[in-house]
C-alpha cells in the first residue's frame, strides 16, 4: 500500500495561491502570483528532484491538474527528473466536470473521494503524491487519508490570497520528521499526520 504525500508552498501568511506564475491562479483578483520563483536555487531543486525520485502515482486537483497538462507534457527532455516522472507514471485528477483529459496516463476521479482515494493508495507501489492542489489537500487532511506532509515556507508574506489552513479546518497534529532551510531562505519541513490533537494545561505551581 502506498502512503499519501502532499507537497504545497506556502507563504509566511499562509497563501498557497499561484507561486509558478502571474496567470497561474488570479481568482478574487489575486496578483501576486509567481511569488515563489525569485526563491529557486540548487537546493531547492535538490529537494524537488528527490521528492519526484520517490513517486509511484500523481493525484492532483483540477486546476493544478490543468496547469501540469499545460506544461509538462511539453518538456521531452529524458534527463529532466520531474518531466519523466511526470509524463510516465498514473495520474489522477478528482474532477466532477473533466471528461476527455489530454494528458496520457490520466484517470478522472469522481464520487466518494475517502472510498477512491483510499482505494489508489492501496493499489500504488511507492509515493501517491499531491503536488500543489491546496483545496483536495485541505479535503484529504480533514478525512485523515494524508500521511506526509511536506511543507515549503517561503520567506514573503503577500496579506491576500487562498490559505492553506482556513477557519473551520479539521484540528490535526503533526510529527516532524525532517528539516531543512535553502540557501534563499525557504524552509522545508516534513510531517507525518498523528491523528487528533493532544491537550493539557500549564498550571501555575501551588503556593507552599
């Protein structure tokens, strides 16, 4: 059975929306996209690259979906990691509109999202990966099917935006597994999905 990993950049403020490109994403007239790319260096491509390195299958979200089929398709280049992984492998895109996808090797995902996406988990061998898609991430967070969570913080904060973590969200803890900041100053920390949050309470000490 696969494990679930999601891969989202995210601004300090907590945006996810349109780090590629300005047209990428200008939903609620958002104009701050492309955020993300002054940040790229070798080691941020290092870790992009490693990350791809362990993928079995992609399950992404309709518009990033769109955006990939855009894209990657068109990059041939056989030595390109991420474009091989790409363009090789299963690719499932939870749509309730998309028909005829042009991409090869796509599979359109529809009705009870917790019985398919569990399903693919359990047929995938290696990484069911999410990459962007903050919306299907936020859904597969709140019924407790993600179990890997990279998280990408870029050091900018944009004061508008879609948010990853909205009001209303499932309460959720995390384990950290794994740490590192790029030479530009993007912080990547791994997390594993406990489950439900622990609570306590500091009581201040009696008085003697």
């Amino acid at each position: 059975m696969g494990k679930l990993v999601s891969t989202i950049f995210v601004t300090l403020d907590g945006v996810y929306q349109a780090p590629g490109g300005p047209q990428e994403d200008t939903r609620g007239g958002f104009t701050h996209g492309g955020w993300s790319f002054p940040y790229s260096d070798e080691d941020f491509g290092g870790f992009v690259t490693e990350v791809f390195g362990r993928s079995g299958a992609y399950l992404l979200g309709r518009r990033t979906y769109d955006i990939f089929a855009g894209y990657w398709p068109k990059v041939t280049d056989p030595d390109n990691p991420v474009a091989a992984q790409l363009n090789a492998l299963p690719k499932y895109v939870v749509s309730s509109t998309l028909t005829e996808p042009g991409w090869s090797g796509t599979t359109v995902v529809r009705g009870d999202l917790a019985k398919e996406v569990t399903a693919l988990k359990e047929r995938t061998d290696g990484e069911l990966q999410i990459h962007g898609s903050g919306a299907l991430v936020r859904s597969l967070l709140n019924l407790g099917l993600i179990d890997t969570l990279h998280l990408l913080t870029f050091p900018v904060v944009l004061g508008s935006g879609l948010r990853l973590f909205e009001e209303g969200a499932v309460p959720t803890a995390f384990r950290h597994t794994g740490g590192s900041v790029t030479g530009k100053g993007v912080s990547i920390q791994t997390y594993d999905v406990l489950g439900r949050p622990e609570y306590g309470s500091f009581e201040l000490p009696e008085e003697a």
